[in-house]
C-alpha cells in the first residue's frame, strides 16, 4: 500500500520510490476491522516495471505515470453535496483542474545548487467509488528528476476538500497494479480561501533524521515547520493547520453572567498545562478571558473522523442535558430533587426514564441509541439505560467493605491507593488555617480494628497500612464549596488494613471540616461498627470519600492527567518534528483526536456550568481543584508507569522480580496487567528508537528533537519549567523512556480510567459524583440528624446526588465509555510507514505478537480464584487494559489515543 520499488529498467540502476506521507487517514471500514484479528502485514510489490518511456525533441528522456488523487466525500465535509451518481459528466466539468501537483525531487540541481524543476499537473477526469472521488492527472517526468521526495497540493476548487492518498502508476508499466501511493489525510483548504496560499507539502514515508533529510526537501522540511507554527498573531481560522499555546481562559463565560466568570488556569496563582491557541478576543468583562464562542479552533487535520464526530458532539451533550431530564423548566426548579428510595433508583434500569415531549424529538432519537445503548431501549418515550456491569452481576456489591477496597486496586480509580509509611499521618497545610496537624485516628483505634493481630508499628513495617490521602488537597477547598448551593464538602483520610489474601479491609475514616466563621474544627474518625448508628455512619462516611475519589478521579487522573497534560505534546510534536521525523511518526497515532476530545470536554464537560460544575462535589471550584493538583502533585517522570507505583509505595526496585519491580500488593490488578503492557510498549520503542539512533550523539545533535522537548517543558508545561525532575534528553534511554511515557499516558494510563466509568459510575451509589449533605453527626441538633436516626435510607437520598444529576452523569459516562466503530488500538494496524521499513515492520509485529500473548495472560489471572481482587462471587473481572475490544461499551480495549 505504502511502498513501491521500481527497477528502471534500461539504466542498470535499482531506484526505489517511497512515496507516501505522514498518515492521518481514519477510513473507518478499514478501522472496523481493526481488533485484535485486525493486525494483517502489508504486501510489499517488488515489481519490476518496464517503464514506457518517451523521447521529446530536445532528447529529454521521460517516463510518464499517471496519477489518481483520491478525495474523500465526508457527509459532514465539504464536497458533501456532490452527488456522483448519474451525473458524472456535470462532476467531472465540476472538478477539471481542481488539484494541481507538483511532484518534487529529493536532489538538487547540480548545476544551480538549486532545487529541480517540478513537475506540474492537473486532475482532469472523474469517476466514484463508494465516497472517493477520483480526480486523475498524466506526469511526464524527466528520467534524471531521481527519487520523488515529496508531492506538492493545492486546491483550486472554490471549497475544501479531503484528500486521502494520491496513487502514481507508470503507464505501460508490465505489471499495472503496482501502483505508489502516496497518504495524505488531510483536509485541503481551498486557494481562495488563503489569505496567504501556499501548497500543501506531503513527504514520501521514508523517515529522515534532520541531519539525513535528502538535500533536495530540506527546505520544505523547514518552511513546512514554520507554517505549523504560524507567527502567533490574529484569531486563528477554522482552516488553519497552527499549532500554539495558550492558557485556559476560556472557561468561564463572564459576559454572560458575572457568576459564569471563571479564573485563568496557567500562570503563577493557578498553574497549568496549556492549550491550543485560537486567538479569539478577550471577553468585554474580563480582558484576562477569552470571549465564550461554540466555534473553538483546532488545527483543521485534528478533527473528528465521521464516527467519532457522530458519537461525540457538543450537540449531543447538549441534547443529553435537555433531553433526559424531565423537560428544562421544571428541571431548574426540581435540581435538587433526590431520589425518593432505592426502588426508584433501580427502576432506571427496570422502567426506565421518561422522556420528555420535545420538539426536535427526531434528532433525539437518533442521538440517544449512541448514548445509552440501543434503539429497542427507547419504547413509548421511556429510556432503558443499560444496566452497569457492577450492579449487572451484584446489585449489593456497592455496600460491602470488600468491594469498596477491591476498587482502589482494579476499579475505575487504581491511581490514588498508596502506602502509609509513618503515623500518625501530618497534614503539610498551615495549621494556624486548617487545625492541628495531626491525623485523629489513633493507633489504638487502628489496633482494635485490626483485633490486635499486630501493633500499628508492626504493621508499618510489614507494609500493611494503605490509604486513600484526600485531605491536604480538598481542605483548602471546603470553606468555599460549603458556601455554594446543594453541595458539601470535608478533607478525607480512609485507612487500609492488608490481610495475608492480599485484600484490603478500609478500617477507619476520618472527616474533616475546618474553622468555619464562628464554627471550630470538626474532625470524626468512623470505623465499620458493630451497632446500627457506627455502621450507618460508615455508609456515609463511604458515600463521602466515594464522592471524593470520583472527583479526584474526573478532574486530576483523568482529564488533568491525560486528555490535558497531552495537549502540549501535540502541540510541540506538530511545531517542531518534521511529518518526516521518525519519533514524529512513531508518536502520531497516539496524539489523534485529543484536541478535538478536549475541545468539547471545554465546550460542555469542564467549563463553568458545565456537567462536572453541576454534577461533582466542587462545583464551581473542580477545575481549579485540577490546577491546585497539577501544582502540588505532576511530575513528568512520575507519569511512568513503574515510578508511580514507586512513588506511591505500591512497588519497589527489585532486578529479580518480573519488570524490576516488587509489588506492595501482590495482587494489584492495575499494576500488574499494567506492567505487562509498559514493558511491551518500552520494548517496541526502544527497538524504533535505538534503529534511527545508533548513537547518542545523534540525538543531542537533532535539532528538531530537542527543540521538541524544550517546547514541551518551557511552553506546553512552562508553569513547571523550572521544575529539576525534567528528564535530560542526552541519550537513547532517555529518548525511550520519555516517549514511552507519552505513549503509556495517552493509551493505557486512559484507557484504564475512562473505559470503567460506566461499568463501576453508572450505578452511582457505587460511586456518587457528588455527596450533597454533610454527616447526619456533624450536628446532631440538625433536623437532618433527628431524621437519620428515624429513617436513615432518606438522609442518605439527601445526600447522593439528585435525580437531574445522577441521570446527566449516567449519560455522559455512557458516552465516554463507549468505543467507536473506528477505533484504532495498541498494537493494531501497522502505520504505512512503520510497514515500509523492514526492521521497524517486524518490531511492530513482535510488539503486536506480545500484546496478544497479554490478553491471554489477563484472561488466565481472571480465572485465577487465588487472586481475590479479581475473581469472585459477583466480582467484575480486570479487562480495563486488555488491548482489544469489539467497539461499543465493552469495558475492555485499549486506544492508541485518547480519543474520548
Ligand atoms: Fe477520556
């Protein structure tokens, strides 16, 4: 597909033409196929053509192909309205000299220095093919123009187009279906539509270190990198292709309401990574803020495939908030509106929710099936969600203790469990501000729960203890959040005790509220009991902390994590590495469609008023909850993998256990599929890596490479530049293992916190994203406390999240937690130009061999019954990092790309 070699016939001399460009082309028939049968190796044409030459007057000698540029017809694009059929005459008048193209040699001139003449030439038929378009061109190219380096595109057609490949074959060739093609996937404004024409440049898909690029594109490389990375100015186009940075002022909406204004995230006060830039004008309130706009630029070629496009939309979140709750007025005044008993929490599974009579109920239609499941769910306007896996297999499983630790290993959360290396635990806040330092479980209460099979320090050093630490981070937040409307919020501490299954038992929870006004401190440890008020307090002290991880998980280790520490990267790797650079390459599958993700995370999910803001404990504050984090805890190098789990005491260096490191927990799902597909993605990157840089001097001298990390750590993250954990970037290891990084956080660190959101948030009393009332004992004079103790069941309804909320979540976390019928996954279908070069072709076979040999293996631990956190009776088996998966919501299959 990608490659070609001609044997020119006649000069005696082997000429390879590799002639195709950096691929973005999502072609979704071909995606659908992509599972994890879908890994097919390419066939390469040694063909031996006898080129038809010819002979002009002035004795220039030629070989003539003939070229078919295949353009894409994209119902949401343009050339939408060119209906092929039965007026092929009409198109074919229509296209006539739209694509000019300039066929370009990688050789100078050696007699100017100069670049070689181009060769020239129009399309001028037409015919179709499902939704390509052909458009053909004959090229008469002289015989000493040497290897076609790259090809040069413009559009003269008065809109813009999709232009998938360009196909180059030799007329008279002795085997006609050997044809180059040359990948471009990639939208092609029109020349009219320039304020500054220039031709689209697309290189062959032979990858060049800088300092190898043949001297007849080096030029191009360079001026195709400086449009890339535009001059900073004027508010950007939607057809634009420039990539720049930019705070994220563009939350908020202060010229709609002074209470939509929302600060800057990056700076000095709230630190961030950033975006990419649009220019769009300040807001007439705040100067700081970009003016709020629905049309938010990325650059043109990071859109949506079609499928996506139709899964995701703005529109449709939009559709989600004014369709599933009962109509929009009563929705207002009802927001607080909770669940009158459990029955009526089930019957959105077993009856459904009603919907309501609205005008453009057709499009509703149409765009529900996407968001909950199939269309036979929607009859007699009520809408069947389907029912999550966790309630699916053990409607009770939300209220054991059993299960409420299991999920800190291999639920949707496995990022925040850590070791308890000291006691008591101190808090690093100010005590003049927040209260004593000091944790208030004792060490007696812990060895009275744990029944005094050991002491607190013995327990510490077998590595017993383990916790979830949401205290320091949430504290600072609690004056304010408690200030807002139908929400509540404490500093948290929940203990772990390890028994030898190697299960964790949560032992003891402590709440905390800091002075408030005129109210002190109040600081409650609560443990299982054995009484009906301790145990019903443990309930809800479960529902508080449940609340809590699901914030942490939504705005730090998911978005803030990967869709939003990803963004600068896309940005360096498109502003400073050439199409035809190798690491370029070898990242690029996994930077799709993330800036257009978080677009519309921005356009609906995060920005003020938006369903995290409605939904989540924070409120107003939950981005500004992700900056506090980025600020207090990201660090680049501990974004790896085996220095996360290190960090967070769940592992230790050990040369002599598998991948180097000694599990805390011996059964940690997580960590242990995880490790299996960290090692398999490092082994793959360093045989690419350690192919294009035989030595490290190649790498310190690689202009563009370095220029790419400098980017990523003083632009993309410059509130961390100053930051000494950066890793150097000297050597092959250190270019293995930053990549690996990049490519771990974009594929399995995603996939594995957002393919379960369904599974384990979609019956929200597992994981409410909200606990709207404080603790019935917080104030036991409250009528809240006198009802508690009455009817404990309807306190408890207070306090999870409202109907309006927990069905918008339900909604959205279906969403997000569905695969497209395109979706490309680790391992999958090879990129062109990894299949092109044999050394790299085979790496990537055996990296697609060991991802196959892992699902097994995951398949097997979940059969395993010794391994406790994974099987059991009405236990959610671990597949959140299994690599393939059919597409819709199968709670298993990993991406290359966030995508979602
Ligand atoms: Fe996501």
């Amino acid at each position: 597909m990608s490659k070609l070699q001609l044997n020119q016939t006649g000069s005696g001399s082997s000429q390879h033409l590799l002639l195709s460009t950096k691929s973005h082309f999502f072609n979704h028939v071909d995606r659908i196929r992509r599972t994890y049968i879908s890994y097919k190796p390419r066939t390469h044409h040694n063909t031996n053509i006898a080129l038809l030459r010819k002979s002009f007057p002035d004795g220039v000698i030629t070989k003539r192909f003939n070229v078919v540029s295949n353009v894409i017809r994209q119902s949401s694009g343009l050339l939408s309205n060119l209906t092929l059929i039965g007026c092929l005459d009409g198109v074919t008048d229509l296209v006539r000299r739209t694509l000019l193209l300039e066929l370009v040699s990688s050789q100078l001139d050696p007699e100017t220095g100069l670049g070689k003449k181009r060769v020239k030439g129009y399309g001028h038929k037409v015919s179709k093919d499902g939704a390509e378009i052909k458009l053909e061109s004959k090229f008469d190219v002289p015989e000493s123009f040497g290897d076609i380096g790259a090809v040069l595109v413009e559009n003269e057609y008065h809109k813009e187009m999709y232009l998938k490949d360009i196909v180059l074959t030799i007329i008279g060739s002795s085997n006609a279906h050997a044809p180059v093609t040359i990948t471009c996937n990639s939208w092609i404004s029109s020349k009219c539509d320039a304020d500054d024409p220039h031709m689209r440049i697309f290189f062959t898909n032979k990858s060049y270190l800088p300092s190898e690029t043949p001297r007849g594109l080096k030029k191009l490389r360079e001026e195709e990198l400086k449009n890339l990375r535009g001059d900073g100015k004027g508010e950007r186009k939607s057809s634009d292709r420039i990539y720049d940075y930019d705070k994220y002022n563009d939350l908020g909406d202060p010229d709609s309401s002074d209470e939509l204004a929302r600060p800057v995230l990056g700076g000095t006060e709230h630190p961030y990574p950033r975006r990419c830039r649009t220019g769009r004008a300040p807001s007439e309130k705040d100067p700081l803020s970009e003016k709020r706009s629905l049309d938010v630029y990325i650059p043109r070629d990071e859109a949506f495939s079609e499928p996506k496009e139709l899964q995701f939309s703005a529109t449709t979140v939009e559709e989600v908030l004014h369709a599933l709750v009962p109509s929009i007025p009563t929705a207002l005044l009802d927001i607080n509106l909770g669940f009158p008993h459990f029955t009526a929490i089930d019957n959105i599974f077993n009856q459904g929710v009603k919907l309501p009579k609205l005008k453009n109920q057709g499009r509703l239609r149409s765009l529900l099936p996407r968001l909950v499941g199939s269309l036979s769910q929607i009859k007699d306007d009520l809408l069947l969600f389907d029912t999550p896996e966790i309630f699916n297999r053990d409607r009770f499983s939300w209220l054991n203790d059993e299960e409420f630790s299991r999920q800190t290993l291999a639920g949707l959360n496995p990022y925040s469990i850590q070791l308890v290396t000291e006691w008591p635990l101190k808090s690093k806040l100010d005590p003049n501000v927040y209260g004593p330092c000091e944790c208030s479980i004792t060490k007696e209460l812990l060895e009275r729960e744990i029944k005094g099979i050991m002491t607190v320090d013995e327990a510490l050093e077998q590595n017993k203890l383990f916790m979830l630490d949401y205290h320091d981070l949430l504290l600072p937040y609690v004056k304010k959040v408690r200030a807002l409307e139908g929400t509540t919020l404490y500093g948290s501490r929940t203990i772990f005790f390890l028994t030898p299954d190697s299960t964790l038992r949560p032992i003891a929870i402590e709440l905390t509220r800091p002075v408030l006004d005129y109210k002190p401190q109040w600081k409650k440890v609560f443990t299982p009991g054995c009484d009906a008020t301790t145990c019903w307090l443990w309930k809800f002290a479960k529902v508080h902390v449940g609340a809590h991880d699901s914030v942490y998980h939504e705005v730090v280790v998911h978005w803030l994590r990967t869709h939003c520490c990803l963004e600068p990267y896309i940005i360096a790797t498109n502003r400073q590495l050439s199409a035809m650079h190798p690491i370029y390459r070898l990242l690029h599958p996994h930077l799709r469609y993330t800036m257009e993700i978080n677009v519309r995370a921005r356009l609906s999910l995060i920005n003020a008023g938006g369903i995290i803001e409605q939904c989540f404990s924070p409120g107003k504050y939950s981005m500004e909850l992700s900056s506090a984090a980025y600020d207090q805890i990201w660090r680049f190098d501990m974004e790896a993998l085996p220095a996360d789990l290190i960090r967070r005491g769940m592992a230790v260096e050990d040369p002599t256990a598998p991948h180097g490191l000694k599990l805390t927990i011996q059964d940690y799902p997580f960590a242990n599929d995880g490790l299996l597909l960290w090692d398999a993605i490092k082994s793959w990157i360093s045989d690419y890596v350690n192919h294009y840089y035989s030595k490290a001097s190649l790498i310190e001298t690689d202009p563009e490479l370095q220029a790419w990390w400098t980017d990523i750590r003083t632009k993309g993250h410059e509130d961390k530049k100053n930051e000494p954990w950066w890793p150097k970037l000297k050597n092959q290891d250190d270019l293995i293992q930053i990549v690996t990084t990049i490519v771990w956080v974009a594929s399995c660190h995603h996939a594995a916190v957002n393919f379960g959101q369904y599974t384990y948030g979609g019956y929200f009393p597992n994981r409410p994203s909200i606990a709207r009332t404080n603790m019935p004992s917080e104030d036991i004079s409250s009528e809240d406390h006198k009802k508690f103790m009455e009817k404990p069941e309807s306190v408890l309804m207070k306090c999870f999240p409202s109907q309006i909320q927990a069905t918008l979540v339900m909604a959205v976390l279906r969403l997000l937690s569905t695969h497209s019928t395109d979706e490309e996954y680790l391992g999958g279908l090879i990129e062109p130009a990894w299949d092109e070069n044999p050394h790299i072709k085979k790496a990537y076979e055996r990296f697609n061999k060991k991802l196959t040999e892992v699902c097994g293996i995951m398949d097997a631990r979940n059969a395993d019954p010794k391994l406790l956190n994974r099987t059991g009776a009405g236990v959610v088996p671990y597949e959140l990092l299994k690599p393939f998966s059919e597409p819709g919501m199968t709670g298993m299959g990993v991406p290359n790309s966030t995508s979602i």
